[in-house]
C-alpha cells in the first residue's frame, strides 16, 4: 500500500532526527563534542555580493570570526570554489559549505578546489578553529605568522600538487611551532626550500607529521623531533631531507611506528 506523501515525510524526518540525537550521543560518550556541519549536499547558489552581507548581524558564531569568512572569500577567490553552498545565501555561517561549528565558534574550515593566492591573515581571527584543511593546488606566497593565533588547532593537514609553478614557499613557518596541540601535521606538495625548524620539537603531542613532495626541501631534521614521544608517521617522500648523524636520533626513529621516504643520514 502506497503511503500519503505527508505520512513518508514523517517518517524521513524522524528517521534522521532519531540517528542524529544518538549519533551526538555517542560522540559524547567517547568524549568527543559534536559538530555542527553544512548541508553539503545543497547545490551552490551564486553568491551575494560581499558589500550586502551584514556581519553585525551574525548571532550564531561571534561577528569577528564572520568577518574572518568574508575575508577569506574575498582574498582566496571564493567566487570559484567549487563547493560554496550557501554561503551569504543564510544568516548563520554554521549552514555554509566547508564549515563545521562547536558551541557557537567555526571549528572546522575545509578549502578545497577554486581557492588561489595567499593565505590570508584574517584566518587567524578563527581563533577556536581545530580542524583545517587548505587541499588545493593553488596557494602561493607564505603562510601568514598571524596563525601562530590559532593554538586551538589539532589538525592542519595543506595538500598541494607538486607543480614547480604553485605552492607556499620559502621555509617552513617556524610559528607553526607554536601550535602546541596539533596531532596531524601535514605540508604535502608545497615548494618550501627549507626543512623542518626546531620549533617542531615543541609539538609534543604529534602523532603524524608527513612532508612528501617537497622536492625542493634540504637540511637535517632538527634534533628536537627526539622531544615528540608520541609520533607514530614519518613521512618525507620526494624531499631532500636527512637524519642527523648520532645515536639518539636514530634511537629515537627506532621508537617511531611507521617511517618512509627518502630519508637518508646526513653527511
């Protein structure tokens, strides 16, 4: 028997709210605080001009980390990326695509394909962000020191292409030193000239820091990664990277779980 279209709907819209509430409820379970994520699924709508999108009046998330997102589409050629659902189209950020939010702060930030140019430094008012992903082909320039800011970061995965042409230069931001909770640390396809800095070894609660294809990364690895007892990856394919030549750096690696690339001991 066909069921009345209002009985079908209802029975979808439980359907969902039931999974939801126990989905949330096992994440509280295992400590971990639910997510607020987009309706990634919705189709992209062409974006209100910037100038008619009003901040002041933002409740969901704090004004200053709204007008961190105008920023951001604005500096990072927002108009073509390539999921930007919504954005400008709700008055709460926390419904745009590519966003996650937790008590009422933007948490979550994934920039995909579209995004160019430099990382702007607004970013850094996003100042309870823990998850971000900058997976694109298409950033240039350094990142800005102003995201030493974000110590509430335990992810930063910057996925590249490998191209001569694109990619963050110069050395490895030693401020990203400072983002003492990171457990995830990747700088994936990038043109950094310059290995990793000291500062890494403040990092303590690092399980994987993985550098593959950097072709254009030298230099030995900073004896302070003997301070991260807790890395279990260590990548370094397609870099010119090497291990210090001495017995606690190669003990140490010893106690690493998985290392792989191209490393060799320095000369």
């Amino acid at each position: 028997m066909k069921r009345p279209p209002v009985v079908a709907s209802l029975i979808i819209y439980y359907t969902v709210s039931l999974f939801s509430k126990y989905y949330n409820l096992a994440q509280r379970t295992i400590g971990v605080e639910p997510i607020i994520y987009c309706n990634t699924a919705a189709q992209p709508a062409p974006p209100v001009a910037q100038a008619n999108f009003d901040c002041s009046g933002v409740t969901a998330i704090p004004v200053s980390e709204c007008n961190a997102l105008v920023a951001i589409y604005e500096g990072m050629n927002g108009t073509e990326w390539q999921d930007r659902a919504l954005w400008f189209n709700r008055p709460n950020p926390c419904e745009w695509a590519l966003l996650g939010c937790t008590n009422g702060h933007i948490t979550y930030f994934e920039l995909q394909a579209g995004a160019k140019g430099a990382v702007v430094a607004e970013i850094s008012q996003l100042t309870q962000l823990q998850t971000l992903y900058l997976s694109n082909g298409q950033l240039s320039g350094t990142l800005p020191a102003s995201m030493a800011q974000l110590t509430q970061l335990t992810h930063l995965f910057i996925y590249g292409s490998a191209s001569p042409s694109v990619g963050l230069t110069g050395e490895v931001p030693a401020m990203l030193g400072n983002l003492t909770n990171l457990r995830f640390l990747y700088l994936n396809g990038q043109q950094f000239t310059v290995g990793i800095p000291d500062s890494f070894g403040n990092l303590v609660h690092l399980e994987e820091l993985v550098v593959d294809s950097n072709q254009r990364m030298t230099g030995a690895l900073p004896q302070s990664l003997t301070n991260l007892s807790k890395l279990r990856v260590l990548q370094t394919y397609s870099t010119k990277l090497c291990a210090p030549n001495n017995a606690a750096f190669s003990q140490w690696l010893q106690t690493v779980g998985s290392v792989s690339g191209d490393l060799v001991v320095c000369s």
